[in-house]
C-alpha cells in the first residue's frame, strides 16, 4: 500500500483512496505537470478541505502524497535521493493552497532546504466545477512556479571573526517566483530545460566554492541554558571557534539560541533546527557543531533534519588529539578516547548497521552487522586499555627511579594555550613545538633545569614536566584517556599553574584548572600561579590580578620577561615542597 504522509485525522477511506491513486499517475518527463494532475489534485484537496502535496521525480512517477503544506510533508534531507549543494534533488513537489495567495516563505524555505526542482503552488477555490461525464469536482484559480536561483557570491567568513558577524549578513536563499499562471500555461513549461539550466550554475558556484576544500566550512551551533550567564556562553562559542580553528575548519557563522533546557531531541527547537538547515546550505555549509554534548540520538535526529555531518563539543576535542598525538602511546590513548566516544552511537550511522554481517566465525546466529562492529570495538578497546596500562607501568618505573635518585619534580599545568610549552622551552632551551593553537602539544615532555637553591645560591637540578592543557569542561573519556599525562601531575613534588592573562576569561580558566586538580585520585603537591603574557595585558588587568593573586609571579614566557625572579620563586616552592610536603 502507498503511504500517505501528513495530517490524516478525519479522512474518510474514500479519500485515503483517491490519495493513493495519486501514485498510479504518471507525468510526460519533460513536463512540470499536466492540466489533468493538477485538476485532480485539487478535486482531492477540495473534497478533504486540507492543502495537499504531491511530489514527483524526474521519470514523472509520484514518490510521495502528503497531507498538508509544504512545511508539514517535507522530505528530510537524508531521505532525499540525491542531496548536495552542486545540484537539485531531481523532485519537484505540486501543493494545493487553499487561499488566493503566491506561495508564503513557508513554502519557500521547504522548497529550498528539500533543494527541489521546482515547486507549483495551486491555488483553489471550495466552489469546484464538475466535468463533462461526472467526475470529482476541484477547480485550480491560478498557479504559480517557483524554483531555486544560484547566490552571486558567498563571502568566506573564517574564524574567530565569524562571531562578531550579524545575522542580517547572511545571505537569505534565493528563489524566482513567476507571475500568476494559467494550467495551460504552466504544462507548457519545459522542466528538463529548467532543471539543466538551474544545476549548470550551481556546479559552477560550487567549484568556486570548493576552492579551498580542504577545510571544513563550519556552522557553530550554540545554546544557552540557564546555567551559565551570557558572558560565559559567549566565551564558550569564542573558545569553540578556536577548538575548529585549530582542528582545520573554517567558522563561517554562529548561530544561538537560549533556552530554558535543551530539547531532548534535537538540542534546539524546531524551527531553529529550520534555520540551521537554511544557513548550511545558504552558505554552503559541510559540517555543523554545537557547542555541548550530543546523545547519539540527538545526532541522528539533526543530521536527519539538516542534511550534513554534526558533531558535538567533545568530537572536535579529540580530531584535535588525534592530529597532535606524536608519541605510541600518546596515539594509543587518543585511539582508546575516540573508540569509546563511537561504541554507544554506532546506531546513528546508516542502513547498513542494521544489515547482516559476513564472514566465516564474525557474528554469532542472527547477529547484525551492528553488533558485529561493536563486538569488534570492544575487543579493540580492551587490547588498548592493556596497553595503556602497560605503558602507565612503565612511566611509573621511570618516575620511581626519578624519585629514588631524590631528584624534585614540578609539572607545568594550565588552561590550553596559555603558554606552557613556550616557557618550558624559555627556561630549559628545550625545542618543544609551540603555536598559537589549543592543544599545540599533548604528549609530555620532560627537561632538567637548574636553579638557585638555599641561601647560598647553590645549584640544583629539577625535572619540570610539560602537559596537555586544559580545558573547561574536559570531556571525561580524555581525562580516562589521559591519566599518563595526568599522572605526571599527580606525582610531581610541586605544580607551576600558569595562566594566560591577555585572555578575557582568564579568572575561569583558573578555576577550570583548579575544579580538574581537585578530581585527581592524588591531591597534586603545592602551586605557584604565574601570570604569562603581561605584555599583552592591559594595566587594569595586571592591577587585578596582583590584588587577587598577591603571592604569584607575572612573567612573559615569549619575551622572556620576568624569568630570573620566576626562579627564585621556583627554588623557594621546591624547598617547601619537599620539606614539607
């Protein structure tokens, strides 16, 4: 039996069936429609008193009969044959509309996030007509056309400027509406010349769009509930914006929305769910991240909705890891953080989850390939973890000869990007990589340094240690993921917090860094807060900082300022450390 879509409280069998029989006819191919469809399908939708929506592919079958507007009986994006932003989807869609009007933006909007063909809007009267020899009454008033038009340009807007862009600046889709139509007129119009036309030129704007294709183009989705305030959330999005910087997309804009709690489907609401669809194929979108977690159903309901890839918070986090790992086992932990952030959405990725596997001793009796795969994640993810512990083994041998030789050890710790790497290498002429980015460098790196110590001024040689930054809200399968590095926190004689004071939010990320020590299953040795970067800080904030952090040291790791007395502090922190920790 075909399905009929849509709003069908109240309808008759009768007029279920007339609706089914809308699948049996068939459209000339290189016609739009014909006098005889639409007379029909208004006859229906007069009879029902309800709009009514027929959609039609290329060979001129009808696919699809829904009940209701445009909006209502839309197909998701996914279900769609064909979807991209270098061609239409090959259907167009014929709706009855019950008042005198050209299609409302409504319609549009559906005609353009469904990236139809073309789309004919019937308007009807409830008076009808009846034909010669009887027949369902239906009498079409005028008809209007109505299809895609390719942008002139879409502007790049790369990130973090995307941000600060205004939503009036997004290009609105663009589509041509013709003047009222007769049915006669409207069956003379030439689809296949339409459509050849219409996809000539979004390939062309497409290529010039895929000049830069190895980045992605980004949509920032963020939403604000009630538990941060608004200069939190806004520093959130900045922050996600350098989180896709950093993993190599392009932010080409940021949409919000604030919410009393999220929706358990789909994050945001439905129309804002519209909207986003809009946007991403307005500006050529291929990717879309919200700024907080998403359960994989989430996923799957979004990308149905919109039609593109979408990724949380934490996904973005671990591309970043796993593009900088270096070391076997700092590639080891990031494979291990990534498998079991996968394991619970498989669900979410296609038809042929749900198919049976193959393969002599694969899956057991019935098993789909499904299960196959996430028996087959979970037997990787056990191998891993026996390694990592073994690695986590061998690190602790290392640390305890360290220990045995009495040689004190102090772990640089901070939010990312604030400048650990660089002052490692400032104070220890080591060559660590260093780059504006987040998350530069992850693995640990170890160096000895040698500083003034008692009264004498003495030499003494320490270990200070490099880790991975940190950063609010770390997703806990990382903080699992990461317990090597952590570990060198929490077996260090003292800890150097370091923070980045140029950053508007540095007081945050303090306490960021501070609310992650405190979940260490070791409480970490004593911390000295050092301020970096105070030549890029503004007097108010350096006056701040001093009032509130009177014992810190404040230093510019880049210009090497301060470094001398960050020594002596330093010699004075391990000589408490280790006489009275």
């Amino acid at each position: 039996m075909e399905t009929i879509f849509g709003n069908l409280q109240g309808l008759k069998s009768s007029q279920l069936k007339q609706l089914q029989r809308l699948y049996h006819q068939r459209i000339p191919g290189d016609r739009i429609t014909t006098p005889d469809f639409s007379q029909r399908l208004a006859a229906i939708s007069t009879e029902v008193n309800q709009p009514v929506c027929a959609y039609i592919n290329r060979r001129g079958q009808v696919i699809r009969v829904g009940v209701g507007t445009p909006r209502q009986t839309q197909i998701p994006p996914l279900e769609l044959p064909r979807y991209g932003a270098e061609r239409l989807s090959g259907i167009r869609c014929i709706a009855t509309h019950l008042k005198p009007e050209p299609p409302n933006e409504a319609a549009l909007t559906a005609m353009a996030l469904q990236r139809l063909d073309a789309l004919v809007v019937l308007n009807i009267t409830g008076t009808g007509f009846t034909r010669r020899g009887g027949g369902a009454t239906g009498y079409v008033k005028e008809a209007y056309l109505a299809h895609l038009t390719p942008q002139e340009s879409r502007t790049l807007i790369t990130s973090p400027a995307a941000l600060k862009v205004e939503q009036s600046q997004i290009q609105s889709p663009s589509w041509n509406i013709s003047p009222p139509l007769s049915l006669d007129d409207l069956a003379e119009q030439d689809l296949v010349d339409l459509v050849e036309n219409l996809e000539a030129e979004f390939q062309r704007e497409f290529i010039a769009q895929e000049v830069d294709a190895d980045h992605d183009r980004v949509l920032i989705v963020g939403v604000m509930t009630s538990e941060i305030t608004p200069l939190q959330f806004q520093d959130t999005l900045v922050e996600l914006a350098r989180l896709v910087d950093t993993a190599g997309g392009d932010v080409l804009q940021t949409i919000q929305q604030k919410r009393s709690r999220v929706h358990p489907q789909t994050v945001v609401g439905e129309g804002k769910v519209q909207e986003i669809a809009l946007t991403a194929q307005t500006l050529g979108v291929n990717l879309v991240v919200f700024n907080r977690d998403l359960s994989p159903s989430q996923v799957r309901n979004l990308e149905m909705q919109i039609g593109i890839r979408v990724v949380d918070r934490t996904e973005v986090i671990l591309d970043i890891f796993a593009q900088r790992a270096q070391s076997r086992a700092g590639k080891l932990q990031v494979e291990l953080a990534q498998l079991e952030y996968m394991q619970p959405r498989l669900a979410g990725r296609g038809r042929t989850m749900s198919r049976l596997g193959g393969g002599i001793g694969t899956r057991g009796p019935g098993e789909t390939k499904l299960e196959t795969e996430r028996r087959a994640i979970g037997q990787r993810i056990s191998r891993l973890q026996k390694e990592v512990n073994q690695l986590q083994a061998h690190r602790s041998r290392l640390r305890q000869r360290r220990q045995h030789r009495e040689v004190p050890s102090v772990a640089l710790v901070g939010y990312t990007n604030a400048g650990k790497s660089t002052l490692l290498n400032a104070l220890t002429n080591a060559e660590v990589y260093t780059a504006d980015q987040l998350f530069a460098t992850l693995d640990p790196t170890t160096r000895r340094l040698v500083i003034p110590y008692g009264e004498t001024n003495e030499h003494q040689e320490i270990l200070i240690t490099d880790t991975v930054g940190f950063i609010h809200e770390l997703p806990a399968s990382l903080m699992d993921a990461f317990r090597a590095t952590l570990e060198e926190v929490t077996e260090a004689d003292a800890l150097l917090h370091l923070v980045d004071l140029s950053h508007p939010a540095w007081l945050r990320h303090i306490r960021s860094v501070r609310e992650i020590l405190a979940q260490m299953p070791i409480t970490p040795g004593p911390a000295l807060v050092i301020f970096n970067k105070i030549d890029q800080a503004d007097s108010e904030t350096l006056a701040l900082a001093r009032e509130e952090f009177p014992l810190a040291v404040f230093i510019s790791a880049s210009q090497r300022l301060g470094l001398e007395t960050l020594r002596q502090r330093l010699a004075q922190l391990i000589e408490y450390a280790v006489d009275y920790g």
